[in-house]
C-alpha cells in the first residue's frame, strides 16, 4: 500500500510540475508531497482500522480492510498530485515571486517548532491515557532508554498515534499556506508573504511562543504539581529516613535457605474479589488467595482483610518495581547533565546504581548462586545490566532461550515466549540449580499480564468476557502449578517462596468501574517462612519494605530491622510510612535528593 506514495513521489519527480530546475529541489519537493499523501491516508485510515501496525503499511490481513486502505491510498495520491498540478499552474503565480532562501529557512523554522510543540501535546496525552498511572519519572525514564526489547504493539500505538497525528496536522499547515502564497495576490503581483512586515521578526517570536505553549500545555497533562514536585524541590528523607543496607549486621542462618522470587507482572490486589478484599465480583486469583486464607501463606495487607504493599510513583514500572523490592530504593531519572552521563541510559550503562546494595549483592557475599529467568529481552530497562552488577546474577532471559535452543530461533510472541514455558523452564532450572552445593535464588519476571489486556494463548480458559480477566485468571492458574510442583520436591523444606506484583498495571480502562475510593495496592504473599509475623493486617508499606521482609524470610536476622527506605514486615517496627504518613512519604520520595544523586546514583 505504501506503493502508491512513492508512485506520487516518482511521478511529481519526472513531470517536475513545479518547474524547478534543481534536482535536488525537485526531489524535496516531491518527498513532501509523497510524504503528506502517505500521512493523510494513514491518519483516514486510522478512523476506520483499529490496532494499526507497522506491517499495515505494506498489507492487512482483513479483505474488507484491505478494499478500504488501497482505495483511500489511491485517492489521497491522486487528489494531491491534482492539487499539486493545479497550484502550480503558469498563469496562478509568478515564478520569480516565489519564496527567497531565507524566508523559506523562516518558514522551515517556524513549521518545525509548531510540530514539535503539537507532537509534545499529543505525546504527553497518549501517554496520560495509553498508560494508567504514568509518572513523570516513567516518562523521563522511557524517553531515555533504547526501544531494544520493547513490545512492538506500543511502539506501532506512538507511532499511529501522537507521531502520525502530529504529522499529518502540520501537513495540512503547510498545504493552507503553501496555497495562499501561490494563489493569493495583492497589488502589483505581490504575493501574501511579501506583503507582511517585519516577517523574519515575526515567524521567530511566533516559533518561539509555540514552543513554550506545547510545553505548558504538555506540562499541564502529566500534573503541574508533579513536574514542579520533580525538578524543583528537594527532600531530606534520605538523610533522615534511608538505612545503608552495607552498615547493617546480617546474620544468616547455619543452613541457609533457597529463594524462589516471582515478579508477577502488573499483579494487584483488585483483582480478588471485593468480599476478600479486592474489587471484583469474581476472584480472579482463586488459587493465591487460597493459600493465605488457609495459612499456608503469609499476606502483608494494608487492611484487615488481604492487601498489599501502597504504590509509589517513582517504582510505577518493571525495573523500577524489581529494584524497589531488592534495593529499597527507586530508579529515578533525572535531566541533570551530570546525571544524564552516569545514570540515564540504563540498558548500556557501566554502572546502575552503584551505591545501592541490594538482595542479590548480600546473597552472593553469603554464596548464593542468583539466577534472573524471563520470557522477554533482559536489556530492556536496563534489567541485565542491575542483576549482573548487583548479585552477579546469571541471566536467562528471551535471548538465553534462543541460544541454548529452549525456543526456535524466529520465536516470538509478546515480549518474547509466554509464560506457560516460562514456569516449564523453570523447573528445569531450579532442579538444576538445586543439585549445586551452593544456595539458589531464582528470580523470575512474568510478562502475559502485561497490558494492553495480556497476552492470551490458546490455552487460556475463557471463562469471562474481558480478555484481561482471563489473562489474569490463567496467570494464577500457571504459578499454582509452579508452586505445587516446587512443593513436591526435596529442596522444597528448605525453600523460601515470595510473590510479588512488580507494579499496578497500567492498562488503560480496565479499572474503569473501580470506585475510585478503593485504594489498589500491589499483591504479596511469602510461602515457607521458617518465621511468623507479629503484625499482617492494616500496615502502611510499599515494595521497599520487601527487600528487609524478603531476607527475614530466609530466617536472616537484621539489626534494627531495616534496609534502604525498607523495614522488615515480619517484625514489630513502624515502615516508614507508618512513622511520616503514607502521602507524605510518597510526596518525599518523588522530590530531588543530594544524597540520593551522591550516595546513590553515583556512589561517591
């Protein structure tokens, strides 16, 4: 389909109806016009097709689809080159009237800051409704990491949206005023934009004041209070609230115990049902909730019935949420020159987060030997880079698969292989690593609860209307299996397990119908802990308070019961939360730190 537009490229190129004698003016005038036919018939098409990818561009599956897109291409292509024709006809304009080099510079100025300025507003719309719960840090952090690994469906979702938006309105600017200055003209041939005064003066203010408009107004749609929350002030709360984990006594137990960690990925307490504390009409996570209701299994909640830890803006994503509960701090990105070098782009970053001590750091000083399994790219967020630098972890992620044949080598489906072969590779993995003379810590990160609506396989039971609700439902199903199989193996009496969403999910208008005074919070449940909690209900925690809550587990015991911006769940010490208040801690964290940035960030 995209044939078509190059066509009209070619065709405006050979016929040259803009008679100019410099090819390489007349080849930038025939990409514009080719460029602009093919924007136009994509934004049309758009109206009609939903979930329109980069592969459309070339052909859709749909036969209906299909007559619809090849029509629409073929008459945007052809009104154009008419249009194109009849603009440039001898007796409408005078060709030595037409635009000087400078002013057209101007004019290529002024068109450039007015797309810009539309592509932020729309961008920064796209992402407040596209993802629930956004932050500016995610924003800040997404912008500034490599697509590598990243679910194509999102990046096809900028693209047809914001990208080709933007895009297609500026066409349009360009159109109306490329058609006033040939067809308009005022005494003695003078074409519009000669006759306006100070013209050079004027197109710089005006691509000034739409730059700084684009940018209040995308401001405005992330939350003014934010951005100036983010940028501009700062906290103390590290000073006064943040335990460095290197200073702290561990002392672990004669024999330690294994740690099977799984990263549930956008797992929520929302969605068990409202009579357990949840706010669905159907438990969609039966066989979890099962084994906190019987005892088998220990639910930290933030209310009397079962809960889970409060969210936090800055761990709203999956890097930010696994380094939240094995660090006790958050991933946060900054805009600082300084910052930027050492701690922005995390995928190829030398060091992430160098004076943070995490789970895996303290594991393998007690030798353990630490394994990250994933279905998806570990470079993705920078997560390789983390686990490798902190615990030495050994990654076998999407790419490991490949190489070591789990999968074929053009396998692919969401952001990477689904995880019924995940929890298949995994009993491998953990049998192997179990035969070891050493203390495992498998860490495993889920993905088909990912939204937009999970990834369903043809295995998915479809007991509910909502694709998500059976995603979600199949996901409990999946990890129940897991752990009953662990459960039936010798080195299960001697094995730790924690579940833990990452972070809220983001999906879009799921949670629609949710009374927006139910407070969601991300779902937890430790199984096996040689040790009992002296207070599970109504606690004020986040995911920070994990990464001390996952070494008791372990029956570690922790001098002064805290870690990082993390307290020990298990014990009878005040979160801090609990101490400052829930929205005040969160308010804080959000803010700049000095300590973070020097002691943190950069571990000087």
């Amino acid at each position: 389909m995209i044939l078509f537009p190059i066509l009209l490229i070619a065709v405006l190129f050979i016929v040259n109806v803009s008679k100019q004698e410099n090819v390489f003016s007349r080849f930038f005038f025939s990409l514009y016009w080719g460029m602009g036919s093919l924007g136009t018939s994509v934004y049309l098409i758009l109206l009609k097709v939903d979930d329109f990818q980069l592969i459309h561009l070339f052909r859709l599956k749909n036969f209906s689809q299909n007559i619809y897109c090849y029509f629409i291409y073929i008459m945007v292509s052809v009104a154009i080159f008419l249009i194109v024709y009849i603009l440039n006809k001898k007796e409408l304009y005078t060709q030595h009237q037409t635009l000087k080099t400078i002013d057209k510079i101007f004019v290529g100025i002024f068109t450039f800051c007015s797309w810009i300025a539309l592509l932020c507003i729309l961008s920064a719309n796209w992402a407040m409704n596209h993802f629930q719960g956004i932050s500016i840090n995610q924003i800040i952090f997404t912008l500034t990491q490599p697509v590598e690994g990243t679910d194509q469906s999102q990046i096809d979702s900028y693209i047809f949206g914001p990208l080709m938006q933007s895009l297609f309105f500026i066409f349009i600017l360009i159109f109306i005023f490329y058609g006033i200055n040939r067809l308009t003209k005022l005494k003695k041939g003078i074409t519009v934009f000669e006759f306006i005064r100070f013209k050079k003066l004027l197109m710089s203010v005006l691509s000034v004041v739409i730059l700084i408009f684009g940018f209040f107004i995308s401001i405005n749609e992330i939350g003014y209070a934010e951005v100036k929350s983010y940028f501009f002030e700062k906290s103390g709360l590290y000073e006064k609230a943040y335990v460095n984990p290197k200073k702290v006594k561990l002392t672990f137990p004669e024999k330690k115990r294994n740690l099977i960690y799984i990263f549930m990925e956008s797992m929520e307490t929302t969605y068990i049902s409202k009579d357990l504390g949840g706010a669905q009409k159907e438990n969609l996570l039966p066989n979890l909730t099962n084994r906190i209701q019987s005892g088998e299994a220990i639910n930290f909640s933030n209310t009397d019935t079962i809960g889970g830890a409060l969210p936090i803006r800055l761990t709203g994503f999956t890097v930010g949420g696994m380094v939240a509960q094995s660090a006790g701090v958050p991933v946060r990105t900054s805009l600082d020159n300084n910052t930027l070098d050492n701690n922005s782009n995390y995928q190829n970053l030398k060091q992430f987060l160098p004076g943070a001590y995490s789970l895996g750091d303290i594991l393998e000083k007690n030798g353990y030997q630490n394994l990250l399994l994933l279905g998806s790219d570990a470079n993705f967020g920078g997560r390789k880079t983390y686990f490798q630098q902190h615990g030495n972890y050994q990654i076998l992620d999407y790419n490991y698969a490949i190489e070591n044949k789990w999968i074929p080598s053009d396998y692919h489906v969401w952001w990477g292989y689904e995880d019924k072969k995940l929890f298949e590779n995994a009993k491998n993995v953990v049998t192997q690593a179990a035969s070891s003379d050493k203390p495992f810590n498998l860490t495993m990160l889920t993905a088909d609860t990912h939204f937009e609506d999970g990834y369903m396989s043809a295995e998915t039971p479809k007991l509910y209307a909502n694709q998500y609700s059976n995603v979600i439902h199949y996901s409990d199903q999946l990890v129940n299996e897991f752990i009953n199989w662990v459960q039936q193996q010798p080195f299960y009496e001697n094995t730790t397990i924690v579940i833990s969403g990452d972070h809220l999910s983001m999906d879009k208008d799921y949670f629609n119908d949710i009374s927006d005074k139910y407070q969601r919070t991300v779902f937890n449940e430790v199984i096996n802990a040689p040790i009992q909690a002296e207070y599970t209900k109504n606690r004020q925690f986040t995911t920070f308070d994990l990464y001390p809550t996952t070494l008791a587990a372990l029956g570690v015991e922790i001098e002064g019961n805290r870690l990082g911006l993390g307290t020990n769940l298990f014990s009878g010490t005040k979160t801090v939360p609990e101490r400052l208040g829930y929205q005040n801690f969160e308010d804080e964290v959000t803010k700049k730190s000095d300590y973070y940035e020097r002691k943190i960030a950069k571990d000087n």
